[in-house]
C-alpha cells in the first residue's frame, strides 16, 4: 500500500538557523510530490511540488526540496529560518498515471512535522 | 481566476444532530472534487472524492456521506453526528489534466 511518512512529528529551531524536515514514500514508482503548509486554524497552502525533471525544487518563502529516488525521499530545506515559518508542514504524493495511478489523483498525506521557531 | 469557498468556518454541534457542511469552487469546470478529515493530532485522511455531478466515491467506512449536486458544489453531510466525528474538514479540488490542488480554508466542527 501507498505509504507517506514524515519522521520528525515535531521540530523546533531557532530563528535564523537552517531547517530540513524530512519526507519518505513507499510506492512502486515515482509519484508527484508536494509539501503544503498548514497555519493554526488555517487551511492548506502548497509550498512546492515535484512532477519530473530538476531534483532540486523551489518554492514559495524560500523554501526549497530535493527529491532522491535512490532514498524515496523528498526532504524540505530553508537556509534560515523566520519566526513566521512557525506551522505544520505536510509531505503528499499521489500515484502518476502511467504508474497505475488514475485520474481521480487521490493525495495521500504524510502525518506532518510541527515546526516551532525559537527566538 | 479558481477559487475555492467552504462554509461555515466552525460549527458546534449537539450529538446526533444533523450536519451540512458546503464547498464551492469558482474559475473551473469539471473538476475533480475532495474532502479531507484532520483529527486532532493526526494527519489528513481522504474521505471522499468526486470527479463528476452525482458521482461519489467514500475511502472509508464512516458516518457521513458526500453528493455532488452541481459541477462546481460539493456537500459533506450527516444525519447524526457522533462525538467521533470532530475535527478540521477541508475540501480540495483538482482541475483536469492538471496536478495541482487548492484547498479551502476548512471547518473545524465540533461534536458535543
């Protein structure tokens, strides 16, 4: 079964210092990858994502991931961290069409990373 | 340009009482349409999808149910709430060929 996993439940830095949260799938092929970003009380906002191409992904506020198909990872970096990033932060993939998956593209959440800033 | 609108915000509700949560999109057509489940200190589960007007498909076994009365409305209802049923509710959408999601601001609904 499809499986996302985020180690980290919860994270705390301290302003200014570097952060990577860390994301691991387990599926049969390479799927799409997102990272969203979730405020208290707030719905999603979507970070990055990865389709195909570059490993390397930028996004939005600085943050950037790396996708490694050789470890199944997806790892969220930022070199300096602000006291705004304080939030929960969510790893998704969902199956590409020509690995099986359908069009219905079902996102399969990982349990996601609290990230407190110290500062 | 596509938006997305869930109402309301929050809502507290009486066990066994009825719920009618709404989610409408705007900018698109035919798309493809979620509800998303966050309990407390858990992830997000997928409770269901829809990828045309009165086509619903549940993920998993549970109190409530879904319809898609329109293209662009998506409705999470219940007919009695249990206790078990709290927690943070966010709709999704999907356009087409595309593999982007949007997700709404969400409910947070509480059972009493």
């Amino acid at each position: 079964a499809q499986s996302v996993t985020q180690p980290d439940i919860h994270i705390t830095v301290s302003e200014g210092a570097s952060l990577e949260l860390r994301c691991n799938y387990s599926y049969g092929a390479t799927p799409y990858l997102f990272w969203y970003v979730q405020s208290p009380g707030q719905g999603l906002q979507l970070l990055l994502k990865y389709f195909s191409g570059d490993t390397l992904v930028q996004g939005i506020k600085g943050f950037e991931a790396e996708f490694k198909r050789s470890q199944s990872s997806f790892n969220l970096r930022k070199p300096s961290v602000h006291w705004s990033d304080a939030a929960e932060y969510f790893c998704a993939v969902v199956m590409t069409p020509n690995a099986g998956g359908t069009s219905y593209g079902k996102l399969t959440f990982g349990q996601g990373t609290i990230l407190t800033v110290h500062p | 340009s596509q938006t997305i609108h869930q109402w309301p915000a929050t809502l507290v509700q009486p066990v066994g009482s009825p719920l009618s949560l709404e989610c409408t999109v705007e900018g698109t057509s035919n798309p493809n349409l979620y509800w998303y489940r966050q309990a407390a200190g858990r992830g997000l589960q997928l409770l269901f999808y829809s990828v045309g007007i009165g086509q619903i498909s549940s993920e998993v076994p549970q109190n409530l149910s879904a319809s898609r009365p329109q293209d662009r409305q998506f409705i999470l209802s219940s007919k009695k709430l249990l206790l078990s049923d709290s927690g943070f509710y966010l709709c999704a959408w999907k356009g087409r060929g595309g593999q982007g999601y949007t997700f709404g601001s969400g409910t947070r609904l509480t059972v009493v």
